[in-house]
C-alpha cells in the first residue's frame, strides 16, 4: 500500500494503517538507533520510544513532499538517540559498521564476504572495520553523529540539516570537519 495512503489513514486512528508504517520503518529506525547508541538493547528501547512519539505526534505531522515523513520519522529518532546519550553519557562503539545485527525477522547490515575473497582479504577487510570503529568511537559525539547519518545511513545534506536542526551549511561544514577529525584518528 501506498505510504501517502497509510499516513493518511494512521491520521485518521487507524492503528492497522500504522503498524504497517511501524513495520515499514521499524527495522531502519533499530538499526539508526544501534549505530548511534551502539547498544542493542539501548536500542531496542529508544526505537520502541520512537514510534510511541510518532504515534502521539502522526495526527500533526503534515506532508511536505516526497521523503518528508522519512525525514520526520530520522528527526524522531535522532532526538530521541541523542536525549539518550546525554543521559548515558558514555559512549560503546559497534564492533563495526558492517557488523549484523541480530533480530527477530533476521540479520540487518550484514555485509556479505565475497566468495572471491580470500582468508587474507577478510581479516585484512576486518582488521581494517576495527581501525575504523576504534577512529570513529574518539571522536566527539556531534561529529560521530554527522559520520553515521550521511556516510553509513547516505543520508542527504538537507535531510540531515532537517534531523539534526541545522541548516545545510552548517551540515557541511561539520561533516567536513568530522571526516578530517576521522582521517586524524585513523593516521595515529
């Protein structure tokens, strides 16, 4: 079925129109949550908050093109992840951004090895994720959080300028200024 429709619907108190967005968005608002939290159960937890807020909230929401729910339903999540580590105040880093994560309806992320690869290009492809989770967990949060926004979830410079309240601009400037915190860290 149609999102526009199921959006409509949901507005309307239709909890079935609703579960299938929860369903439609369920399994990548977990995984936003696990790459920000780096936490399953924290995850679990926040993504369970998400749709609680954008159940109380869907009757507001007001459509804005095409992506503009997408985009809403991030903004959620993101809030949500970053209240969440304010109150941890810590941070645990994924064993690597490529690394499964485990769920009921299955594995989400995994990166297949390629069957051309051989025992020496996967501990090298390995060891190079653990370099790479190691740089990305020293670097300040903020920063941490534009890398997993726009280079592991893609997303673009005005979604993510509308997530985290920022204008486009300053997005681009904080990723530019996170990926070269990331070179830095990964060159020691």
């Amino acid at each position: 079925m149609d999102e526009q429709i199921l959006i409509k619907q949901a507005q309307s108190g239709d909890t079935d129109a609703f579960e299938q967005l929860a369903r439609l968005y369920g399994a990548q608002v977990y995984n936003f949550c696990c790459r920000m939290t780096n936490n399953t159960h924290d995850a679990e937890d926040i993504a369970q908050d998400v749709f609680i807020k954008i159940y109380g909230g869907i009757k507001k929401f007001k459509h804005r093109g095409e992506g503009s729910f997408r985009r809403w339903v991030y903004t959620v999540a993101n809030n949500a992840c970053t209240d969440a580590l304010r109150k941890k105040k810590s941070r645990i880093r994924p064993d690597s951004l490529d690394a499964a994560i485990e769920t009921e309806d299955g594995v989400l992320y995994n990166e297949p090895v390629s069957p051309e690869s051989t025992p020496e290009e996967t501990v090298l492809k390995k060891e190079r994720q653990e370099i790479l989770k190691q740089a990305i967990a020293e670097l300040p949060a903020q920063f941490g959080q534009m890398i997993v926004l726009r280079d592991v979830r893609g997303l673009s410079y005005s979604d993510i300028a509308q997530i985290t309240g920022n204008n486009p601009g300053t997005v681009k400037s904080k990723i530019s200024r996170a990926r070269a915190c990331l070179r830095e860290q990964l060159k020691k």
